[in-house]
C-alpha cells in the first residue's frame, strides 16, 4: 500500500463533495455577504468608509493571513480535525459578528471569522482530492471551483435577501446551522489525513500577517492622513520591508509556512499571480459597484442583489463544465478568456456608470463578467495542483488561497483608495463619478491578470509535466513500498 496519499473511504464521490464544499461555501460566501449589508451598518452603527472597508477586509487579512498556518497544523494535528475546529470557530466568530453593536465589535467578531475560515479553504479541497478517485479529480475539482466562485459571487443576492426580509445581522446567523450540520457530514466523508509533521512557523506567520495589514491599513489611511505623511510611508515602507523580511526567512527555515520551491513550478507561479491579481481587481469592483445600486440608483438590498444575478450565477454553470474541458484544452486558453471578458465588462460597466443609467444597458456585461468568472475559477485551482505532489497539495491550495485573499484585501483597499482620492462619499450624488476611475483601476488589473495569465503552460506542455509527475510518484510508491516489505 502507498504511503504517498489517504486511504480513501467507500463513500458516494458526491457525499465527499458536499462535506468538503458546505463549509467552504459558507467560508467563500462571507467574503462578500456582508457588502449588501454595508449602507445598513453605515445608519444603524453609525460606520464611516474607512470603518466600512475594515469590516470586509479584516475578514481578508486574517483570513489570508492564517490559512498557511491552519494547513500546516493540519498537516501536524489531522486535516479533517483542523477542518472541524475552523468550523466551530467560524460559527462561534459569526454568533459573535450578529451580536455586534458598535464597529469595532464588528471588526473585531470579522476578523475572528477569518482565522475560521482560514481553516475551510485550502483544506476543503486536500480534504476531497483525498476522498474521490483519480479519475473523478478533476471534474471534483470543476465542482469545487463552482461552488467556491458561487459562495462569492452569490454573498452580495444573499446578503441582500437576509438583509431586506430580515436585518443585517441575520447573515451571519445564516452559518450556525450550516456549522452544526456540516461537523456531521465532514466526520462522515472525509478522512482525516496527514501530512509532514514538523514545527509551526510562528515567524513567517508574524512577518506575513503583519506585512499584509500594515501595506491595507497605508493603503485605506493615506487620503485622510496624506500619502506623503509619517503614519503612511512607515506603514507602506515598514509592510513592505516585513513581507520581503518573510520571503528571505521562508527561504531558510527548515520547517517553511510557505515552501518557496513551490514556485520553481511554472503553472503554480503564473497561477498565483493570476490569482491576486484577479482578486485585486474584480473584488474590489464588486465593493464599489454593489454600493452604486443602493446609494445611487435607490435600490434595496435584495433588489440589488437581483441586479447582479446574471453576474453571480452564470459561474454556477460555467465553472463546472470548464473543469471539465479543462483536462481537454487545458487550464491557459479558459483562463486568459475569462480575463479578458471581465475586462471588457469592467471598461464597459465603468464608460455606462451615471445615477440614470438603465439596467438593460450593465446588464450585458454583468452576464459577461459572470462568464468570465466562471471560466477563471476552476482552471486556476487546476493549474495551482496541476504538477504537485499530494504531499504539497495542502500547501499549495493554502498558498493560492492566500495569495488570492491579500489581493481581496489590497484590491477593495486601493479601489477604494482611489474613490476617496476623486472626492467620493457615500450619497446619491457624491459617488458616481468617484467610482468611474476605481472601476476603471480594477479593470487595468484585470487586463494584467490576462497578460501574465498567457505565461501559463500550453496543453502539450501540461501533458508531459503530468506524465512526469506521475512516474516519480510512482517510482516513490514503489521505493515506499518495497521499504516497508524490507521492514516486515
């Protein structure tokens, strides 16, 4: 037997998709649930922009922050253990986020949920390669992709629905059902594997977690306190000292949060720029246009979130299948094409912008932009775990997720950044004009994403690295297994 993956238990594949997916959606779903919520935290919290920011992007940063670490003691303690216990913290952080009553409170309860959910992302996916065969990988993975872009996509219609038949705090008292129902069925379907049992990196944790918050935190300061200031150039120049100080420790430590020889891999290291820069664009999009349909045109939440069902539901279908075709065409050719529809669709969105414009006129390229979504998800996660080991799988899914968390962070940081900067405030009449040029910032992100999104591996090229992979595998299994015949 080889001692290079879990054993995997006899249990329906789409029973371990649905224990491996419920958390994670409900992980990926507070990412962008609250935002529907916001012009509602701003009259009943009394919140400001800056506060407003904060209240999403706490989630990302500790959130992004953690998620090396949780994989690591997953590795150490068990997956699917870790996995329960960021389940229970989740739900524990989202009872506490519902009972908020001032900003800071909510801040606080957000950023409890991220260290939670830090625990859900990356192992959900180690958790349910693990689980299903080799031959349903991939299209397990299509799946996963879809529900993971559907938790997003879907938390500004959700978050709306909550928000306008209930209150705002009912969003997050949404996840304690799920949390209870989902320890269950992860104890069920999943098992709990293991990894490299090795120290925790609490040194790369310090340097990334507090890189990253202290590059936001410049980021969402620097119109209020001057770009030019004390405050501002320590906290950018001190973040960006700590995240290079993170790189040269990670390059040394024998036990490394992040393994940098995970990105001597081509089609891992295009797909995590990929990835943050998608994020960084598109994210931050999303912050600023679900406030123009409330704060502008008028819409309640839930009409708002109905606006953008051509947007948040298309990836439902799309991802999917594109995991599907994707071991056909391979992982380049769907993602450079859902890049550059989201560009046009942004660039369009943002030319349309006014307190007038009619719906029939964005909803064009809300459907665009959920194409090119749908068609980005799935074939990213493929091309992070594409050439890797199953021992690095974790480690790999953990480094795209968190990659991918900072550009959430950094991307509704700068956007918004650039709406303050161009005299924007949350009123029917301050804000249009301010969200052109932010939109327009996140669509040149987007247009990037595409440009190094062709550097990733043609279909030929995937084959053989796959083909390689797979004979050392199997070369190692054999080694394993014949140490083990020696050992009896």
């Amino acid at each position: 037997m080889s001692l290079l993956s879990p054993v995997a238990r006899r249990v329906p594949v789409w029973v371990a998709i649905l224990a491996a997916s419920v958390p994670m959606f409900m992980a990926t779903l507070d990412n962008l649930v609250v935002t529907s919520a916001l012009p509602v935290i701003n009259r009943d919290l009394g919140a400001g922009i800056e506060e407003l920011q904060w209240v999403v992007n706490a989630y990302a940063i500790s959130f992004s922050a953690f998620m090396l670490m949780a994989v690591a003691l997953g590795d150490r303690f068990g997956r699917r253990t870790v996995f329960l216990v960021g389940i229970a913290l989740f739900t524990g952080a989202s009872i506490l986020s519902a009972l908020s009553t001032a900003p800071w409170i909510l801040i606080g309860a957000r950023a409890l949920q991220g260290v939670g959910a830090a625990a859900l992302m990356p192992l959900s996916l180690t958790l349910l390669v693990g689980s299903v065969p080799q031959r349903m990988r991939a299209a397990a993975i299509g799946i996963w992709g879809g529900i993971s872009g559907l938790g997003v996509a879907l938390g500004p219609l959700i978050g709306g629905a909550v928000v306008e038949g209930f209150n705002w705090q009912a969003i997050f008292w949404l996840n304690v059902p799920v949390g209870i129902i989902s320890v269950p069925l992860v104890l069920l379907a999943l098992p709990n594997g293991f990894g490299a049992r090795v120290r925790a990196d609490i040194v790369g944790l310090l340097l990334a977690g507090l890189g990253v918050l202290a590059l936001v935190y410049g980021i969402v300061r620097g119109n209020d306190a001057g770009w030019d200031s004390a405050e501002i150039l320590s906290a950018l120049v001190g973040g960006t000292a700590l995240l290079v100080a993170f790189v040269l420790w990670e390059l040394r430590a024998s036990a490394p949060l992040l393994p940098m020889r995970l990105f001597r891999d081509r089609s891992f290291t295009v797909a995590n720029l990929v990835g943050i820069t998608f994020s960084f664009g598109v994210f931050g999009i999303v912050f600023i246009l679900i406030q123009f349909l409330q704060v502008v045109q008028g819409h309640s939440p839930l009409e708002a979130g109905v606006m953008t069902m051509p947007w948040t539901l298309a990836p439902m279908v799309v991802a999917p299948l594109t995991g599907l075709f994707s071991r056909r065409i391979g992982t380049r050719l769907p993602i450079v094409v859902g890049l550059v529809l989201l560009t046009v669709a942004m660039v369009w969105l943002a030319l349309s912008l006014s307190a007038t414009v009619e719906y029939s006129v964005i909803v064009v390229p809300f459907l665009m932009a959920g194409i090119g979504m749908g068609l980005v998800f799935a074939p990213s996660s493929t091309a992070v775990l594409a050439n890797m080991a199953y021992a690095d799988h974790a480690k790999a899914s953990g480094s795209n997720s968190t990659l991918r968390e900072i550009g959430v962070a950094l991307g509704i940081a700068a956007l918004t950044a650039v709406f303050t900067g161009a005299g924007g405030t949350i009123t029917p009449t301050g804000y249009v004009d301010a969200a052109i040029p932010a939109v327009l910032v996140g669509a040149g992100a987007l247009a990037l994403a595409a440009v190094i999104a062709l550097a990733l591996p043609s279909r030929r090229a995937e084959r053989a690295a796959a083909a390689a992979l797979a004979d050392e595998q199997s070369a190692a299994s054999l080694d394993v297994d014949e140490a083990v015949t020696a050992a009896v």
